[in-house]
C-alpha cells in the first residue's frame, strides 16, 4: 500500500494517496484503472451515476433516485483517504465502478458499499473493489466492515460469501446486513488468489 502524501501530482489533492492508483485486468481482458477518487471527478461521477439502471440504482440507495444532488456529489468526491476512502474505477476515462468505505465513529468497523455501471458486472470489479478497500483500511485500523444490501441482490451478496472472509449475516425486511472481520487470513489469502482474472503474457 502506498504512503498518504501531504502534496499530490497536479490536479490531485493535498493528501491524494498516490501509491494506490493500480491497473487490473477484468475476467474478459478488460485493462481498468482503480485509483482513491478526487474532488475533480464530480461531473464523471454524476455521469456514471445517470447511466446506471434504474434496478441498479435502487439496489445502491435502496429507492429510486435517478439523480445525484450537488451535496451528493460534494460528498462522495471529497474524502480524507483515511476515515473516509474511495476507489472510482476507470475504462479509459469513464468512471465504471466505485467503491467506498467509511469509519463507523467510535470503533474499527467501517461501512462498506460499491456500485458498478450494468455493461461492467459480472466482471470482478466488486470482488476487487472489496479486496483494495480492506488493503487501504486495515492500514487506518478498520478491523472489521459491515455492508447493507436487499436480500434479493445474490451479485452482490455472493461478492461477500466468496471473499475468503468469514461474514456473519441477518435480514430484517428484505435487507441483509453482513459483517465481516478483514483480517487476511489464510482462507482470504487463498480466495484472493484464485479469483484473481486472467492476465496476458508478453506478446499476447
């Protein structure tokens, strides 16, 4: 994991961590770039945000919610890297997928969330997603997160299952809440290299 610098590459924030920005190869060959967002990312966010489908966005917020306030978007694109950390994921310059994680006050656990654009599911993002977040946040003390999603959501439920994490659930009103520890234990260890997609050799 890269170190949080206090200045950053021009046209990043001051504490922009600059050693996290990765390349990853999705299941079908897909080269994506996973970086922390930046507050420049609003209006590519509020993009990908209008191109999510009505059931994937419900699935996020868990109601209707087409559009994105400008609090909203504030919100989402200003992060302190540390309590409150966030990975956009990139094709080309399109925003695809993002994946956050916040400090729950008082503790080590964190609340945990992703959304990915329709035409890139199924793909490994989400799974990658939750591997780089808990990097990042167990280098900031999180020990443990707990993520929210509708009982009839299996992508995203068996993004968790298959972790490699011992998650504990319980569903309340069609909601699931999962908690689980981030320790990289051997069975997460494991887990996580054998999902790992494809990648091409030299010459391929």
């Amino acid at each position: 994991m890269g170190d949080r610098g206090d200045t950053g590459p021009p046209g990043q924030p001051a504490g922009y961590p600059v050693g996290l920005d990765v390349t990853e190869f999705l299941r079908d060959g897909t080269v994506v770039t996973f970086r922390p967002i930046r507050p420049s990312d609003g209006d590519a966010l509020v993009a990908f945000h209008d191109g999510l489908s009505a059931r994937s966005v419900y699935r996020r917020f868990f109601f209707a919610h087409p559009h994105l306030t400008q609090g909203e978007v504030e919100r989402f694109t200003h992060v302190d890297y540390v309590e409150r950390m966030a990975y956009a994921v990139l094709d080309g310059d399109r925003i695809v997928g993002v994946g956050r994680y916040e400090r729950i006050p008082g503790g080590t656990d964190a609340e945990v969330a992703f959304v990915v654009t329709d035409d890139h599911q199924h793909l490994g993002i989400g799974t990658l997603l939750l591997d780089h977040l808990a990097d990042v946040a167990r280098g900031h003390g999180v020990t443990g997160f707990v993520a929210q999603t509708l009982s009839d959501n299996r992508d995203m439920l068996g993004v968790f299952l298959a972790s490699g994490f011992p998650v504990t659930t319980s569903t309340a009103a069609g909601t699931v809440t999962l908690r689980l520890p981030i320790d990289p234990s051997d069975d997460y260890v494991a887990a996580r290299a054998s999902r790992r997609p494809w990648r091409p050799g030299p010459g391929e």
